[in-house]
C-alpha cells in the first residue's frame, strides 16, 4: 500500500510538467493564430491579445485571397496560369475555413485540453504514465514531421523560387522588380516600384506563413487527441489484464476495480465523441483539398520539370510531399484509433472473465459490444480515416491528373 500511495503522490506532483510535455508544439502553433483556447475566466487583457491576433491572421490570408482571386478573374487569359493559381489560392481558402472552424470551436478545443488534463492529473501508476508519454511523444514526432515539411514548403515557395527566377526587367532596364509569389492587379497597386514590392513580399511571406501555420496546427490538433485517446484505450487494456487479480500493491476489490474499468472506458468513448465532432469538418476539408492539391501539384511538378533549373521542380516536390503527408498523418491516426478500439473489446475477452463470480463478467460482452461500435474519426461522417481513405485519396488524385494532363494536351 506504501508503494502504491508514493507512486501516486510523485505522479501527481509531476502532472503539470507531463501535461506541458503533451501539448507544448500545440500550445506553440495555435497560440500564434489565436486558437488556443482561452481560460474559462479569462482577462480583457486576454481577450484582446486573442481578438488582435485573430484579426492579424484573418487579414493576412485576405491579403493573398483578395487580390489574387481578382487578378484570376479578371486578369489572366489563359487556362494553365489560372489553373497553376486557382490550385495555390485553394490552399489558403482551405487553411481559412479551417482557422474559422477552429475559432469557432474554441470551447470544443477547451473541454478536449481540460480531459487531457484531467487524465494526466489522475494518472495511477507508473505503467500508465509510460503509456500515456509514449503516445505523447510520438504525437509530437508527428508534428515535428508535418512542420518540417510545411515550413520547408514556405522557404522553398516563397523565398527560395522567386529568387531563383530573378528580377524582372522593363522600360529598357529602367525599372527593375521582383516578382511576387502571389500578383497583384495593377489597377489596385502597382507592385513594380520600390518599396510597395518589398513590403508587399514580405507581407505575403507573412501570410504564407499563416497559412502553413494553420495547416500544422490543425494537424497537430488532431494527432494530439487522436494519440491521447489511444494512449487511454492503452491504459484501459493494461487495466483489463489485471481486473481479475488485481494488483499485489493493491488492496481494492473487483467491484472496485470494474467500476474503474467501465467508468474509463465510458471515459475514454465521450473523449473519441467528442474529437470526432470537432475534428470531423476539417477532416472533410483536408480530404477534399488535399486531393486537389495533389492532383495539381502532381501535373505541375511534371510539366514544370527541368533537369537544368531544378529550382521549380524541387519546390512542387517538396510541397506535393508536404500535403500528401498531412493527409496521411490524419488517415493514419484514424486507422491507429480504430485498432485500438477493436483491442480493447478483444482484451476484453482474452482476460480469465469466466472466473468472476455471479453475474459481474456480464459486464464484458458490454465491453466488446461498445468496442465494435462506430467509435472512429470521420471526414465530415462521409469517410472513415484510415489507410484504406488515404489509397483512395491518392488514387482519385492520379485520376485527376491523368484527366487534366488529357485536357490539357
């Protein structure tokens, strides 16, 4: 019992430190784009930061979309160029519907950070805390992964490309310009002149930034909550093996011990519930977009390709690998999820329930029943993610571009 009680008082000392190791990259992404949920009691001073900083990006994506939806419109002539910015500007269409999801999901966002720490705070043992920091580490690789790509993406799109293509020259070499990432029609500001080009280049990096940004925090957000609630069918699974006998340092009955293991279980399915209802809209946004986005780069990674100026090439490259792993990183957490689900109604089973006396192993058919119901994460309750979705997604993208490359020869 001494055992016991001193590896409960370390872990609950320590709660604070294992929580902040869980959600720190979160914390990091969303604070900067004004979703990270505020305090239940929060300050007018926080309240302002966060309307600011909302604002700030909104404007920031408009400065791209705006002036660019317009220069598509009315500017360009020929279908490969609309197409080429058509397929850029769907990228930040789809990165601000998903800021204004999450902005609107704010308290969503606050009852699924107030589960993990609750779950951390009432952490039981030391098994369940190796558990729990496993799945917290390895949801952090996966943003560390998805960041690296979409941050590489910015460097090579924004700053990289355009000065590898160098500065365009008119009027007999008196007027000298970068060209922008993203034009801008004239009639609305003549960007050739210095310093309206400069600062309207670095307000585009700025955005680009926002943008990607958002990309890694709603992928973050989702790993984030899919691996806790695997992290926590995990520890339900490590419960079962010991309903029957219990612990040697415990000193509980089975009626004690079930009712935990059927009150974590209830747990643990309000959480996935509750991820599924926030995550399935930008799940949907992610699939359809990120087929898109696939297709398009795919065709201009081919016809742009040249073994002399690799430059534009590698770029396409680069960002085709970008969202094609962000899609997958939310097929494969959903797939993960699902099997995790499927194991516990499994472990369930496996245990020595035949030895529980009366009617008390009645409760583990429950159990399994629960286990094979539809507990997983959707895209907008249209497509479950798995890896299954992810084959489709690519497939569907090499149709499109088999059709466009048809089309457009």
């Amino acid at each position: 019992m001494r055992v016991r009680m001193s590896a409960q008082m370390y872990l609950n000392e320590n709660y604070k430190n294992d929580l902040s190791f869980n959600v720190r990259l979160n914390v990091w992404t969303l604070k900067i784009i004004g979703s990270w949920p505020r305090s239940i009691d929060h300050s007018w001073l926080e309240t302002g930061e966060h309307i600011l900083l909302n604002i700030l990006n909104q404007g920031l994506l408009a400065f791209i979309m705006i002036p660019t939806s317009i220069f598509v419109v009315l500017v360009i002539q020929d279908f490969d160029s609309q197409l080429k910015l058509t397929s850029a500007l769907s990228f930040f269409i789809m990165a601000f519907t998903k800021y204004v999801i999450m902005i609107i999901r704010e308290d969503d966002i606050r009852k699924c950070i107030e589960y993990i720490e609750t779950d951390w705070r009432n952490v039981k043992y030391h098994e369940d805390r190796k558990i729990m920091l496993d799945n917290a580490s390895f949801a952090r690789k996966l943003i560390i992964i998805c960041a690296a790509f979409m941050y590489g993406g910015i460097i090579f799109y924004y700053i990289v490309l355009p000065f590898a293509e160098g500065k365009i020259v008119e009027e007999g070499g008196n007027l000298t310009y970068r060209r922008l990432v993203y034009p801008v029609p004239q009639f609305i500001l003549d960007v050739r002149y210095s310093p309206v080009n400069e600062i309207v280049y670095t307000m585009q990096i700025l955005s680009g930034f926002v943008a990607h940004n958002i990309t890694v925090a709603t992928c973050g957000l989702a790993a984030l909550l899919a691996m806790h609630a695997c992290g926590q069918l995990q520890v339900l699974m490590s419960w079962l093996e010991k309903l029957v006998d219990g612990r040697e340092d415990e000193d509980n009955n089975l009626d004690q011990r079930l009712a935990s293991v059927v009150e974590q279980h209830v747990r643990v399915i309000n959480f996935i519930a509750l991820t599924e209802d926030l995550l399935h809209e930008i799940s949907l946004i992610e699939m359809v977009g990120c087929t898109l986005n696939i297709c398009c780069l795919g065709y201009y990674t081919i016809i742009d390709w040249d073994p002399k100026q690799p430059i534009t090439g590698l770029t396409y490259i680069i960002l085709l690998t970008s969202v094609t792993f962000n899609i997958f990183i939310f097929c494969y957490i959903g797939e993960i999820l699902a099997e995790q689900t499927v194991k516990v109604g499994e472990k369930s089973y496996m245990i020595d329930w035949h030895r529980m006396p009366g009617k008390k192993g009645l409760v583990v058919p429950l159990m399994i029943s629960i286990s094979h119901s539809n507990t997983k994460i959707t895209a907008g309750n249209l497509i479950d993610l798995s890896i299954s979705s992810f084959g489709d997604v690519i497939k569907t993208s090499v149709t499109y571009l088999n059709m466009l490359r048809t089309f457009a020869t």
